[in-house]
C-alpha cells in the first residue's frame, strides 16, 4: 500500500502527540499521529480535511475523515473541547460529505478556546494505527495549513 | 468490539453510572465508586484503553463510540 499523505489542517507548530495534554492521545490509545498547537493570538482559523474522502463523523469540535485506502483520520479541535457544546465552533460539512484534502471543515477561534481555559493543540491521528507508526515527525517546526504532515505508511 | 452490556459490567454495573457521553472515539462516564471499574474486563471486551481520574472514566472504543453510548444509556 502506498503511503497516505496526511496534511496539515491547520497552521502552527507542529507537536509530537506525547505533549498534548490528554491520555488517551499522548498514550496513542486511538492511534498514532501528530498534533498542530496555533500560534499565540491567532483568530478564526478554518480547520482542513487532512485527506480526501468521506466525512464519516462531523461534531463541531472533531471529525473523521476516511480516505480510499480505508485509513480514517480523526481531527480534534481543542482538548476537552466537548466541554463547549459547540460553542465558537462552525462546521461546514455534514457526515457523509465527500470532501477534498484541504477543504474546510470547521472553522474556530484558538484564542477563545484559550480563553476557557482550554488547549487548542489539535490532534492530527489515523484511527487504530499502531503505536509510534508515524516516523520522521519534524517536532518544533511550523507548518501552514495544507502542507505535508506526515506520511502513514500503514 | 465491545458490547454496551461488557461496558456496564466493567463499569460496576447501571447503578455505578451516574453519567455516560460518546465524544468520537471514547466514551467518558461518571461512576458512584471508581474501585466498583474492572479495566481488565474492559480491555478484554475490546476497548483500546481506560483512563481513570477519581470518578471520571474514559473508555477508549473507537469510532463507535457515539453510538455505543447510546447503546449503554438505553440499559441505565
């Protein structure tokens, strides 16, 4: 299987997901990946399809996107973002939308996620990937949104 | 896979849960007595992980798990 190239949804720095303050995604207990963290300030940011496919889940916090090779990648807005109930989020797909890598998906605002105490570091994971399969992850570094984040090679 | 009735055992059973939500690939509930959850029947009936924090339990299930939420609620 080729690799499926995962991009960035979301412009930031780039953080390995054993800094993100959630265990269930620093232990990788949903799968492997990466996470974006906005810059400081930042103001509505649309947040990406990180692959092409289907919409399989759209909350207004997080989604799922399933690509043909049958990888689904989950994009989580936020930690424990849930909390909000949707609140400063906007979704621009249903479930079941085909969507391109790089369109917009949700559209939030990092700096009032902050504002409520909250993270804003985003979860970039293919779903039931084993640990640690996302080699090479250039930590530290920023990224716009729609450039490479990893490749997965299943 | 787990089924919503292995949840509700290896939660301590419907009347140890106070509360149960489906948030994309993990159920998070609140339980009466934490020492009542059985993580290793949980793992065994197919959740990827437990997360514990005094009577906050996530259960990591996957995909599902908004509709595996469900499933449990009905038998609370």
């Amino acid at each position: 299987m080729s690799p499926v190239q995962v991009l960035a949804p979301l412009a930031g720095t780039l953080v390995g997901l054993a800094d993100v303050p959630d265990p269930v995604f620093a232990e990788q207990l949903v799968g492997a990946g990466a996470a974006v963290e906005p810059a400081a300030g930042a103001g509505r940011t649309a947040v990406c399809a990180p692959v092409a496919g289907t919409v399989v889940k759209a909350h207004p916090h997080a989604f799922i996107v399933q690509h043909e090779s049958g990888a689904a990648v989950l994009v989580h807005v936020g930690i424990d973002t849930v909390k909000l109930a949707g609140e400063g989020f906007e979704r621009h797909v249903d479930e079941g939308a085909v969507v391109a890598a790089g369109d917009p998906v949700v559209t939030f605002d990092p700096t009032a996620v902050r504002g409520r105490g909250l993270s804003a570091v985003t979860p970039v994971v293919v779903l039931d990937s084993a640990p640690d399969s996302v080699p090479g992850l250039r930590t530290g570094q920023d990224v716009d949104a729609g450039e490479p984040l990893y490749a997965w090679e299943g | 896979m787990a089924s919503a009735e292995e949840i509700v055992s290896g939660l301590g059973g419907a009347d140890n849960i106070v509360e149960v939500e489906g948030c994309i690939t993990r159920l998070r509930t609140e339980v009466r007595d934490p020492s009542l959850v059985d993580e290793r029947a949980l793992r065994a009936s197919g959740a990827h992980g437990v997360v514990m924090a005094g009577t906050i339990v996530q259960v990591v299930v996957g995909p599902e798990a908004d509709t595996l939420a469900d499933d449990v609620q009905d038998l609370l």
